[in-house]
C-alpha cells in the first residue's frame, strides 16, 4: 500500500480507541481516522447514522456516494459501495451508468436521475435546480432532501480525506470476514 502517511498500528492505540474500533469492520479509513482519536468517534457515528436513522432508500445512498465517488475518482470508495449499491437494489446499468457520469439512463428511475443530477450539482459547486429540489421533496420529503445533501456533503469529506492520506481499497473481503465473524 502507498499511503502517504502508515495507518494506525493497533496495539499503540489508546485502549479507548481499540474499542471504537473493534466496532467496525476493520477498513483502512478507520485505522487512519485513528489518528485523529477525537474525531474518530464522531466520524464513525455520523458515516453509521447514514445507515441507520435516515428515511432516504439505502438505494438512493449509495447512488449519492457512488455518484461522489465518481466526480472524486476514489476507487476506495468505489471499491466499498458498488458492492452496497447492487445489495441495496440499485441494477447493474444503474451503477455503471453512475460511475460513467451519464445524464441519463434508461437504467434509473425519475428519482435517480435526480439524485444524480443534484449531485453533479453539489459537487461543482452550483445551486441545485429549483424543480429538482422540489421533486426530491415530493420523493422523500425535508427530511430526505436533507438527508442527500449531508450524504453527498459526507462522502465529498471522505474522498478529499482518501485523497490526502493515499487511502487503496482492501481487496480482501475484510467486511464481510467481520460480518461473518460478528454474527449471531
């Protein structure tokens, strides 16, 4: 791995930030967020909040992050939510058609394409268009839109740190390893 700088080495952790870890799946961005044990908290409860308190389809999540991802090219990133995308529902095309920066695809419904666009919105530092907001509104209510928007605001914060630090995807199967290990 070439990261700019080593991540975490375990056993010098403080023990309170071993157990923030040892709640997660033991991904390199943890182990490099460690560094910063302060914030290591924190980051972990809003990335889980994502996932669990939000009205928003776990489809239309991932679609954000992957749409993020691809304006960042974070293959980290990539590597993580294309698999949770397709688990979350989201077809194949679909998520080609998100990381090939398409307008439109006959792969997405009316909501994905304006999630997608609201997104490339965001990202290039425009103002999202008035009708857009107001269909995402109807789709999923205050609630929902603000939801996407701290999503996007999340997963722009996240590549910008894989960026910084030369974060590589686990190749390995490390989350599903921890799954199974965790179950039951």
């Amino acid at each position: 791995m070439s990261t700019r700088i080593p991540l975490t080495d375990a056993a010098a952790l403080d023990e309170s930030v071993r157990a923030q870890l040892a709640q997660r799946p033991p991904i390199h961005l943890y182990r490099m967020v460690a560094h910063a044990p302060g914030l290591l908290g924190p980051f972990m409860a809003l990335g889980a909040a994502q996932f669990n308190t939000t009205v928003l389809p776990a489809a239309c999540r991932e679609a954000l992050v992957l749409r993020v991802a691809m304006h960042h090219r974070s293959a980290y990133e990539i590597h993580h939510h294309r698999r949770m995308a397709l688990d979350a529902g989201l077809s194949v095309e679909a998520v080609e058609a998100l990381l090939a920066g398409a307008r439109h695809s006959p792969a997405w419904s009316p909501a994905l394409q304006d999630l997608a666009a609201f997104t490339d919105e965001l990202v290039a530092g425009q103002d999202p268009e008035s009708s857009r907001v107001e269909r995402i509104v109807a789709a999923y209510g205050h609630r929902g839109y603000v939801e996407a928007a701290l999503v996007v605001g999340f997963y722009r914060m996240v590549a910008t740190f894989i960026q910084a630090t030369g974060l590589e995807p686990e190749y390995e199967d490390i989350v599903g390893a921890w799954r199974r290990a965790h179950a039951g």
